[in-house]
C-alpha cells in the first residue's frame, strides 16, 4: 500500500464549477500538507501548503485537513480554463510523498 | 534568484550510455532533492543532500546511480549503463530546512532510453 493515495481521475468540468480532489494517507509522521499543479512537462508548483488540522484560504483555493482521518482535501472555486492541470498532493516529513496526481480539465 | 535550474532539459541516449544531469538550486537553500517522475505517476523520491552531505538514498536508486553535490552547491545525478525503464522525468527540488514546505522544483530533465 502506498504511503499516499490519490484518486488520478482524469476529471473533467465546466467553467465555473468547484472543483474538488483529495488525498489520503498512512503515515502519521508527516507534519505538512502540499498541493502542487503541474503543467505538462513542466515541474510541479506549490499551490498550498497547511500545518495544521483545518482549513486554509488563497483566493479560489482552499485546502482542508482532517488528520485524525489522514484525509486532505483541495477546492477550486470558479474554476477557468487556465486551471486545467495535474494536481498532486504531498506530505512532508523531511522529504516530500506524492500522490499520483489528478488531471482535471476545466471545459470553456 | 532564477529558481531551481536543470540541465538539460531533454537527454535522449542508446540503452547502455552514462548519462549526467545537473542541478543549480536556489542559492540559499541548503537542501537538495532529486525524484524521478513517470508518465501517470507522482514524484518519486531518490537522494537528498543537505549542503554536501547525501543523507538518503531511496531503495529505488540502484547502483547504476549516483548523485553528488560538491561544495553543497550544484549538483549531478549520473546513470551509467542506462535502461530503458530509466526513461523518465528527472526531477530537482531545493529547500531551507528552517522554512518547512518551501520546496521548489526545477522543470526537470526527461530522459528517453532508446
């Protein structure tokens, strides 16, 4: 079983729509919560990255965070065409492990 | 500050050539990662260094690799007797250990074993 577990979609919606992707994982140890977007053949980049239990705000993004479930959460509210990517989670405990990344396409 | 650099950007080899990819992280950080990415998958961790020291070493870095980081600076990951299951996106990413979550990634090297 790996250590993070992501549902790799693909997952397509209207403009407009929220847009809602999640991880779960196993180990206890990790500490921080990432979401990152990559772009094809590009390097993923940080969208968000929470501490604690709860819930974070930037912009039309907000990340969620249940660790007494192991249970992390990313929203995209009015989502545009330009939000069209892989999103990845990862967590940190010293290094970072990824989830396998879903591909959402937001359609025009 | 350019970001985390990678060079080069495409390598494309014949199965059985040493192959050499290089990392210029961001000046500041003093930790250094690399992961290697395949098609439909999350970043793999591989190594990591903190300044020059290599303090882990995935399960999944086979003796065919090698990485380095000379005066904590730049560093190189080198494949030697290249496979074809070696085709991937190699992936760098620095941080500050005093900034938790602050990693930044290159935009990687994709290998192509042919």
């Amino acid at each position: 079983q790996k250590e993070v577990e992501q549902d790799p979609g693909p997952l397509s919606v209207p403009e407009g729509a929220i847009v809602s992707l999640n991880c779960t994982y196993s180990n206890s140890a990790f500490q921080y919560f990432m979401w990152y977007r990559q772009y094809s053949r590009k390097g993923p980049e940080l969208l968000m990255y929470t501490y604690s239990s709860g819930n974070k705000e930037d912009g039309r993004f907000t990340a969620q965070v249940d660790k007494s479930s192991k249970y992390i959460s990313l929203f995209i509210r009015d989502s545009q065409p330009s939000d069209s990517a892989t999103y990845l989670c990862a967590m940190d405990d010293y290094k970072l492990s990824f989830g396998a990344g879903t591909t959402v396409t937001v359609r025009a | 500050d350019t970001g985390v650099s990678q060079d080069p950007r495409h390598k494309i080899t014949k199965r059985g050539q040493n192959v050499t990819f290089r990392c210029d992280p961001i000046s500041e950080h003093n930790r250094l990662y690399w992961y290697r990415q395949t098609l439909g998958q999350g970043p793999e961790f591989l190594t990591y260094f903190q300044n020059e020291a290599q303090l882990e070493k995935s399960r999944l870095l086979s003796d065919r690799f090698s990485a380095e980081r000379p005066k904590g600076s730049f560093s190189t990951l080198e494949i030697q007797r290249t496979e074809q299951g070696d085709s991937a996106m190699y992936l760098c990413a620095s941080s500050h250990d005093r900034r938790p979550g602050g990693y930044t990634f290159g935009s990687g090297t994709r290998l192509t074993v042919v």
